[in-house]
C-alpha cells in the first residue's frame, strides 16, 4: 500500500489499483506539488465541509467518477450536484470493495462556503476515519481538539498509522496532538494540517521528538513525499 501526503490535510493511497483520497485541498493550497488534474482517485473521502478540506472534490470526482464518502449532509449536497456519493453518520461504517471506512467523532466546526459571498452552507457534523485495508488499519483524524474517546479508538482497534493534526488555532496543537497519540496507541504517527499558512507554523522535528520521548514512532512526510505501508 503506497501513502502518499499531498499538503494540509490530504492523503492518496493506492491500493491493489484502488486510489482513494482523502480532503484533496489542492488548489489554493500554498504548499501543493499535485494539481486537481493530476490527481486519480475512485473514492474521496472528506471528513467535513470546510473548503480547505472540500477542496476539488467537484473536479477531482468528475474527471475519475469517484465517489464522495462524507457525512450525510456533505454527501447529499454534492449528490445534488451529480456526483456519486456514499453518506455515512459518525459512528456508522461500510465495507467498500477495498475496505471498511468507519467514521469517527471529531471535535470541530463545518460549513462551506459556495462563492465569495461570505456566508457558509452547513454541512453535519465533522469526523475523523478509521481505515482498515488489507491487514492494516489507517486513522486520518480529521480537524480536530483532544477528546478522551481517543482511548476507546486505540483500545478496539489496532492502528498501524495515524494522520494528527499539529497546527493549533483551528485544532490540537502538537502537545494535544502527543497525547492524543498515546492515547489511540499507534504504531506510527504522521503530524497533518501544519505549515500551510503562516498562522499553522509547527516544528514538525520538535513534534516527533517528543512522540518519540514517549516511545511512539513520528513520520514527516513534505507534500509529495510516500512511503509503503
């Protein structure tokens, strides 16, 4: 399985042939090496409606015939426009041809904004997603604060690899983001929704130190950058 990191809070993964994709914010994304064309996926998953998340999805799902998993709301929305979608509620879960996606609670906002006019559509709850493919287990958080069931997702699943968010403001800054890691008692973490803009400036190095201080393995991946899981 190839993972590959994309910016912000995006992930590709293939898959035995299978591209799935997760938050592609690619255009407008400052620190995106990938354009919107470049990019295939047959299922995109989005774990809430900001746009910094929601991204090209429109574009990206037209050009491959994806389908969108996302909360219900999210999902009926682009089903509105023409696209194919696969609605799910936190909580809830469903075996795709490639595995099982399970939505997970995150603690954050969502809404989506259409055009420039300022005002935002609501778009449920946000959430994070459990993946288990093959004989491995992927945790992309999401947008999100600490939350104590972080415990109950490392104790009832063995996570092999976990996408935190470090960059603060918006969400855990990376001390939250070292004791949510502890708590779901991955193999490995990988630090996500950093550096893209001034305001999410994070020592990444700092990060997987301290990870490490507490005997968890921390990745750095730079947007482009993959590795085999």
């Amino acid at each position: 399985m190839d993972i590959r990191f994309l910016g912000h809070s995006c992930v590709h993964i293939v898959h035995e042939g299978t591209h799935i994709l997760i938050d592609p914010f690619l255009t407008g994304n400052p620190v995106a090496t990938v354009k919107a064309e470049e990019i295939k996926a047959d299922y995109i998953l989005l774990t809430h409606g900001h746009n910094d998340h929601v991204g090209d999805t429109a574009s990206i799902a037209q050009a491959n015939g994806s389908t969108i998993v996302a909360i219900f709301e999210l999902a009926e929305y682009f089903n509105s426009q023409g696209l194919q979608t696969f609605g799910l509620s936190v909580g809830g879960g469903y075996s795709f041809p490639f595995g099982r996606v399970k939505m997970t609670n995150a603690l954050h906002g969502t809404g989506y904004m259409v055009d420039h006019s300022g005002k935002s559509i609501y778009m449920g709850v946000a959430g994070g997603f459990l993946l288990t493919i093959g004989d491995k287990t992927i945790y992309h958080a999401g947008d999100t604060g600490l939350f104590g069931d972080m415990e109950l997702i490392g104790k009832y699943n063995k996570i092999d690899v976990a996408f935190l968010p470090i960059g603060d403001i918006y969400t855990m800054g990376p001390e939250d983001a070292v004791i949510a890691a502890k708590m779901l008692g991955a193999k490995e973490v990988v630090p996500i929704h950093y550096n893209t803009f001034p305001g999410l400036a994070q020592d990444d190095e700092k990060f997987v130190q301290d990870l490490e201080k507490q005997g968890i393995r921390g990745r750095i991946l730079k947007p482009g950058e993959s590795f085999i899981l």
